[in-house]
C-alpha cells in the first residue's frame, strides 16, 4: 500500500512539472517526462490489482487522486489553449501568403485571383 501511495505522489509530481514545462514553453521535454508518467502510470496498476486482490482499503488515498486529476485537466486546458493559438497563426499566415502570391510582381503563366471571402 505504501508503494503505491509513493507512486501516485511521483505521478502527481510528474504532473506538476509537465505544467511547468508548459508553462515556460518548453515542449521538447515534455516528451521525456511523459514517458515517465506511462511507466509510473504502468507501476500504479501493478500495485492497484495487488491492493484490491489483497482486499487492502485504499480509499485514504481518493484526495491524492483527485490532485492528479486536476492537475491533468489543467495541463490539458493549457495545451488546449496554446494548440488553438498556433492554429490562429497558422491560419493568419495562410491568408497572408495568399495574398502576397495574388499581388507578386512576378508575372504568372497562369491566371490568378484573389479570393476576396478569405
């Protein structure tokens, strides 16, 4: 039981450094401490079949779990946010390009016209 209690406490460790790493901007490593997380994640159901086969209570443990979850959900909703952000950018420098190829100086073989609707 104890074990597991430490690993719950690791993930909702890891959890909480992925938010930073979010939050400083530094994506490339996240990748490192989800690999972490899905091996801890692997140990915590390990040792939740042995608790719940031991018949052992591991209700104590509930708030511990309840931590996790939102920093999980907090973690999500600021990915959330930076993915539609790059999606804004993206789909501003789209247009941006459209326009600068309908107006380029260069003469085209080919017809080309600017879509006023984008």
């Amino acid at each position: 039981m104890d074990n597991l209690e430490m690993k719950y406490k690791q993930l909702y460790e890891i959890s909480l450094q992925i938010g930073e790493l979010i939050e400083r901007g530094l994506y490339n490593e996240i990748s490192v401490y989800v690999t972490k997380k899905d091996n801890i994640l692997a140990d915590v159901l390990k040792l939740s079949q042995k608790v719940s086969e031991n018949g052992e209570d591991s209700s104590y443990l509930r708030p511990l779990c309840l931590k996790i979850e939102a920093q999980e959900k907090a973690n999500l909703e600021a990915m959330d946010k930076i993915r539609e952000r790059i999606r804004n950018e993206l789909r501003e420098n789209t247009k941006t390009q459209k326009i600068v190829s309908a107006y380029s100086s260069s003469i085209p073989e080919s017809g080309n016209i600017l879509d006023c609707s984008e």
